[in-house]
C-alpha cells in the first residue's frame, strides 16, 4: 500500500507543479484526504475543518521530516514556507467531516463518551471535539485513523509537541482506545 501511496504521490506532484491557483495544487491532497475533505482512504485523515494552525504545524514537520510518511514527505519537501500557510488556510476552510450514517450502538457510544470526559479529551480538543489552534479536531475524523493515532501515543511512536497524549494514553486500554475512536467518529 505504501508503493502505491507513494507512486501516487510522485504522480501528483509532476501534475500539481504546473498547477497555479491553490485549488488546481490541493488536488493533490484530495487523491488521499478526500475531494471534499473527508477521506475515503484507509487510515487516512480527514481534513474538513481542521485548524489552520494545527494543519500548518503538520506541514511543516512532515517537509522537515520531523512527522514521517513517505508520501507526504515527499509531497511536502517542495513546499515554500508561504505554501505551508497557504494551504493551512485553505484546510481550515473547508467543510468539516459528516459523521457516518450509523449514529452508533448506544451502550458503546456510552463507554466511550465516558471515557473522553474520564481521560479529559474535551478539555484540550473543546467539548465538541473541533480542536483550538494547534490542537487537531477529532469530531467525525475516521474512526480507523482514530484507532491507529491513539495507539501510536499509546506506545510511543507518534509524538506530540509535547508529552500530554503520551502521558495520556498511557493507561488507556486497547479496547478503550476502540471505543474512543468509535465515538469520536460519531459526534453528532
């Protein structure tokens, strides 16, 4: 999968280099993130509604390679420090995520709404999950990317600006972290 990412990404970037205007250059990302903003893509995020900020701090550890995946690595390298702050501002722009059709099973709904006031989630990410400046929104993000996210805090190899989801996953359980996933991605 990660050849395919990654020829696709090579692919778009010879097209994306002609491309003049912000959108012609975004359709780029909308190969993977989705045409409007929410992925289809496995374990790929949204990016619907995502805090300029946040998406800057992203693009620019991804060109520094300081955040790692080949492919928007790659895409990434090229990038001007204004194209960083262009295309954060365009994200931030664009329509945040629906949620899934399914408005989840009630009792596990439950456990996981329980488990984001137990472990704080909505003190740094909002009460309704839509992040704050260098914060990511979470709310509808796919619950798959959700999943894999929190496990990579859990055991350490994604990290943060700092320590907090480290410190903070730390005695989350395998299954808490898929019923946190579950729910977030089913915010209503």
């Amino acid at each position: 999968m990660r050849k395919i990412l990654t020829a696709l990404a090579f692919a778009l970037i010879a097209a994306s280099a002609s491309a003049e205007t912000l959108e012609e250059r975004f359709v780029t990302c909308q190969a993977c993130h989705g045409e409007k903003g929410q992925s289809e893509t496995e374990n790929t995020p949204s990016l619907g509604g995502q805090q300029a900020p946040y998406a800057l701090i992203q693009l620019f550890m991804f060109r520094e390679k300081l955040r790692t995946f080949e492919p928007m690595n790659d895409l990434a390298k090229a990038l001007t420090d204004d194209d960083l702050r262009n295309f954060s501002d365009y994200i931030a722009k664009i329509p945040k995520p629906v949620p899934p059709a399914d408005a989840g099973e009630p009792a596990r709904m439950q456990r996981g709404q329980a488990l984001a006031q137990q472990y704080l989630c909505n003190n740094c990410h909002k009460p309704d999950f839509s992040g704050n400046d260098n914060v990511p929104r979470i709310a509808n993000q796919r619950e798959d990317y959700l999943a894999k996210t929190l496990g990579e805090y859990k055991d350490n190899s994604r990290h943060g600006y700092d320590g907090t989801m480290a410190d903070v996953m730390g005695s989350v359980t395998k299954e808490q972290i898929a019923d946190l996933a579950y729910y977030i991605a089913r915010l209503r």
